[in-house]
C-alpha cells in the first residue's frame, strides 16, 4: 500500500495493535499466542511491532 510513493507504514503497526487486543480478548500470554501459531515468542514479538511479516494463518487469528 502506497500514499504518495511512499510505503504506508501504518499497516504493520495497525496489525499489531489489533493482534494484541485480539490475545488479551482471549485471555492468552504471548508465549500462549506464539506457541499456538507455531512460531517462537520472538518471531511473535516481531509481528507484533510490525518488524516481521504475517502468515495467513495469523491475519486469519488477527480478524477473527
């Protein structure tokens, strides 16, 4: 997603806002969560401050 040629950075970040609400809503740690997806805690983590990219099985968790 692009604005002005530039890369609209907001998306990742939006992602993991939305990705800790969904954890808590479901009452789960991050090492819950990580476990759960298959993936490690800092990998996890990662996503969670939009430095790593998501799965589709996450974006799926993420907007259920």
């Amino acid at each position: 997603m692009r604005k002005g040629g530039r890369m609209d950075l907001s998306l990742p970040n939006n992602i993991g806002n939305r990705l800790r609400t969904r954890r808590t809503e479901l009452h789960l740690t991050q090492s819950q969560t990580a476990d759960m997806l298959g993936m490690s805690l800092n990998s996890y983590r990662g996503i969670g401050r939009g430095k790593k990219r998501l799965s589709l099985e996450l974006v799926a968790f993420v907007y259920k």
